[in-house]
C-alpha cells in the first residue's frame, strides 16, 4: 500500500489548529487541495514528495484560512476606488478631500465617499453643507454603516430626489421647510438612484433590492463587473480570508463568480444569499430553492435567505423594546410584521433554507427569534442555525433563546463604538446609560450557549481580521455598570475561523487544520500568542492558502 506524500509543507511554524482533539502542532502536509497530516516538524518532513514547496512559517502563528461570515463583497469591490472618510471630520477638511478626490476623477459621473460620520460637521448634514464643499457637481457621502446617505443638490436633483418621492415602508428622504429634500437620505431604497448616478445599480441590487439586473447586461458590462468582484476578493486574500459569506446577493452576482471560477480566478469560496426584501412576497423563496439547487459545492454556494428586520442605532431606525432617549413614543419601526416574518421563516424552514436575518436593536432580535421558534413549532426541530446578524443590544431574558433554538450569533467586534474605527457618539446616547450593559454582549451570549461567528461587515468596516481581533481582546467597559465581554484570543479566533464554518453547515470540512480538510491556511509574520493585545493588528498576513493553493503571498514571505 502507497502512503500519500504531500507537495507542500510548512514547517517551522507555532500551529494553532482549533481542533479540539490537537489544538497545536509544528508543521502542516498538504496534498493538492486538503491536508494531509498536522503534527510534529520531523513526521510532517517524512510525508513530503521529493521536490515538495516547503513553506517556512519562522515561527509564527498557522491558522485555518479566515472566515469572514458577514460581508458585500460586490459592494466592498466597487469602494475601494471610492473617497474614504473615515476619520474625516470637520467642514474644512471634508471640502480638501472632496476637492483632491474630484481633482483625480474630473471624468466620474457622480462622486461618491464612504464611511462619512454622522457627526462629522457636528449635526446633521444638509445638501447646503455638501454644496459649500462641492457646488458644481454631483456629490454624495454615505455613513459608515451604509443605510445613510448625504447628497448635495446637483445629485438630488440628477437623482430625481430633489422633490421627494415616494418609497417603500421602513425609507426615507428627509424634507425641508421649503418642501426639497434636505439632503439626508434613509435606507436603501432612498439612496438607491444616487448609487444609479454612478453606474453602480447593479453593483448595489443584491443589497438594495435583491432582483436582477433589467435589462441583462451585455457582455462588456458583465465584464466590468466581474473585475470588481475580482479586486473585492484580492482585497480579502490580502489578509487572510478563505471564505467570505456575502450578505448581498442575486442569482447574477453568482453567476458573475462562476464567470470568474472558470477564467481560474476565483481565490476564494463565496457563499451567496437570496435577498428578500420586505416589499416581496413569499412565493419568492422559490428562487432561493433554485439558487440552492444550481450552486451548493466547496467553492460557490447560496443556501440562504438574508432579510432585515430593522436599520441602525445611529439613525434611529433600530427597533427597540424601549423608547429611544428624548424621542418619546418611538422605538423604531420593524421592517416585518411578526405574523409575515413568522410565515417567511416557517417556509423558508421548510424548504431547507438556512435564514440570516439584519436585527441590531433588542426589539428586533426578539421578533426574530420568535418567528425561528414558530418555524420550529411548525416544521418540527432540525439542525437549520438560523442566523441573527449583528445583535448589537438584546434583553438578557433572549440570551438563552439562541442556544435553545441553536441560533448562531453573527456579530462584528469592529463595530463596537470606540474599540476600532467608530465614535462612540450618538451611539451611546441613543441607547441610553441604562441600556450599556446589554451592548454588543458576546461573551455573555456565548456563555448562555449561543454558537458564535465574529466577521467586519466589510465596507461598513475594515475587514482586517487582525484588527478585528484586537478590537474584541482590548475593548474595555463603558463604564462600571457594564461586565467585560472579552473573550480570551483562542475563543476570538474560533470565531473567526471554527464558528464561521459552524455557521455554514462546514465544520466537517473546514475552519480547523485536521486531516482530510480542505487546505486552507494563514499563515501570519509572527506570533499572535506572544504579542500585546493591543499589538495584534501590527501583525500582517505573509501567506494565504486556499484549496492548496497560494492566493497570496507578500513581499517578505
């Protein structure tokens, strides 16, 4: 009997497996695209082929490939060439970026900027602000959480805002005294036409409305969009992801990834959602059924539902079970009503369809785990980790709700206010003082028994894992009313790897470093276990491997 011999093998390495059964290890033998043995450097040596790569780690951390479970990847891919304003704040140094960004795309149909702060001019902003800053033509920035946007008058009035214009429930473009729109733009079906503007509607229909592009694309359209995903997901490989879970998504945007799994340039494996949107009906699901059916292999999936329950806490559009602070009678308004989402969630169940669903406030992820345990009622139990995306307030009394119904908590350390790159205001003040110990409470929810995926909801954030893990090992309570919610950095990094496979069904295949598993691996400059908490994101991803495959690789490796 011939004994396998691997191709290539890294060696030299501190290997954190997050297999229970050998949590570390020295080397690791790969064998086309799974592993062929963890363990020791001098057993791992003797599996190799003559003529085997061999990869020398130098003594720094080896971990499963990254799972980034809450991401947009079609969205992500087209801002990288958007202006960045992150950290910009101030009239003044708003009107420098816009100018210098304008200067170098004097041809853009309409300029866009991200991750604009809400309290960037230190109030709301108008479209007479944006027209100070860019008078002459189409300017918009939208908020770091994307369900806000800000437009100065030459793109309300392109866009055909300028007047208002009827939406659907849970949207809004904010009117003036003198009866124009404002300027400020809620939720996506408000700022869809501005992202029209600049020539993204089809990069933005898998999150705006879910359908498909009318008309088809032609040829060279398809071309162009298949080269954003491409430098979305090169912008991924670069630290450290083998996996991506988008939470956009539309029958085209697989079929786009397909296109470029068959030009060979698909360095990673996509999941992809069907987006049911609440103005759709439930006869919809049928698509989702047929995107299971037509994409369910190691690396292009759909298999499930992604819907939103309600928007954001910095815009008040989060559903709450309590008033908001100062706004007396308003708690948000839930973008399903619990009958619907009840029905939704039970046939959706039914089909074999797993469901995501975005619900910040607590109000929300009460309603959401109430139509789980009515689809569990109905269909009888089965093994579906339904998903809550975000959970960024909950009531204490749900905690155990998510074990009960073996929920998967998918949440973002990069988004807790004043841990990474987000203020902590209005935030705080919108949850109100009493509420702050029932924020973004992870370690909490994992000790009640909830199944845990930590991700960045890259662009929302930056989708550095590195930083990401920083942020939820160095994240400090508000104040001495709130417990620490720390997880220790192997249980961080579970849920970036193991939790994440957990999450899609996968843990038989991937998000450890065992025998027989996929071959996907990170591997970094140095040892995470042996640096400062608050050093971990000065770390860097040398190698990325995927399938076996080396998808990068930087410049000191």
């Amino acid at each position: 009997m011939t004994t396998a011999r691997a191709d290539t093998v890294i060696i030299n390495a501190r290997v954190l497996t997050m297999d229970p059964r050998q949590p570390e290890a020295e080397a690791i033998a790969i064998a086309g695209a799974r592993i062929l043995a963890v363990g020791p450097r001098a057993e791992i040596a003797a599996r190799a082929a003559p003529g085997a790569s061999e990869i020398d780690a130098r003594g720094a951390t080896v971990l499963p490939g990254f799972i980034e479970s809450h991401m947009h990847l079609f969205p992500g891919g087209a801002e990288l060439a958007h202006l960045q304003l992150l950290g910009v704040s101030g009239a003044e140094a708003l009107a420098a970026a816009v100018r210098d960004y304008a200067a170098t795309h004097p041809d853009a149909p309409m300029l866009m900027a991200q991750g604009a702060d809400y309290e960037m001019l230190g109030r709301p902003a108008t479209r007479h602000d944006l027209d100070a800053v860019c008078p002459d033509r189409p300017f918009a920035m939208f908020a770091a959480d994307h369900h806000t946007a800000w437009a100065n008058t030459a793109a309300l009035r392109a866009a055909g805002l300028l007047e208002g214009r009827t939406l659907g429930h849970g949207n809004e473009i904010v009117m003036g005294d003198d009866g124009l729109a404002a300027g400020e733009l809620r939720e996506f079906e408000a700022f869809a036409p501005i992202q029209a503007l600049g020539g993204e509607e089809r990069v933005t229909l898998g999150l705006s409305t879910g359908t498909e592009p009318d008309p088809a694309p032609g040829p060279a359209e398809r071309a162009r969009d298949r080269e954003i995903l491409a430098r979305g997901i090169a912008h991924c490989t670069r630290h450290g992801f083998t996996s991506l879970v988008t939470m956009d998504g539309n029958r085209y945007t697989l079929e786009l990834l397909d296109e470029l799994r068959a030009e060979g340039r698909l360095d990673a494996r996509v999941r992809v959602p069907f987006h049911l949107r609440n103005f759709r009906e439930i006869g919809a699901l049928e698509q989702a059924s047929e995107m299971h059916r037509d994409f369910a292999d190691d690396w292009l999936a759909s298999g499930f539902v992604k819907l939103f329950m309600d928007g954001v806490i910095d815009s008040g559009t989060a559903v709450m079970e309590q008033d908001y602070p100062g706004r007396p009678g308003w708690r948000g308004e839930p973008l399903f009503d619990p009958e619907r989402f009840a029905a939704i969630a039970t046939e959706a169940d039914r089909r074999g369809l797993q469901i995501a669903v975005h619900a910040i406030g607590d109000g929300a992820v009460r309603r959401v785990l109430d139509g789980y345990e009515a689809a569990r009622a109905a269909n009888g139990a089965r093994d579906s980790r339904h998903r809550i995306e975000h959970i960024e307030l909950i009531r204490r009394a749900d905690m155990p709700r998510f074990a009960d119904l073996g929920v998967v908590a998918s949440m973002q350390p990069c988004h807790v206010p004043g841990a990474m790159d987000f203020p902590t205001e209005p935030a705080l003040s919108m949850i109100g003082r009493e509420r702050r110990r029932d924020f973004f409470a992870w370690r909490e929810l994992r000790d009640a028994g909830a199944p845990l995926a930590f991700a960045s909801d890259w662009p929302v954030a930056d989708i550095c894992p590195l930083r990401g893990i920083q942020a939820a090992m160095t994240r400090a309570p508000y104040d001495a009313s709130c417990p620490d919610q720390r997880l220790t950095l192997r249980e961080v990094l579970a849920a970036y790897t193991a939790g994440g496979a957990h999450a899609e069904h996968r843990e038989h295949a991937k998000g450890m470093l065992r025998a027989g598993y996929l071959a996907d691996i990170v591997i970094l400059d140095g040892d995470i276990e042996a640096v400062p908490n608050e050093a971990i994101a000065g770390l860097c991803v040398a190698w990325t491997i995927c399938g076996g495959r080396i998808t990068h690789a930087s410049a000191k490796s």
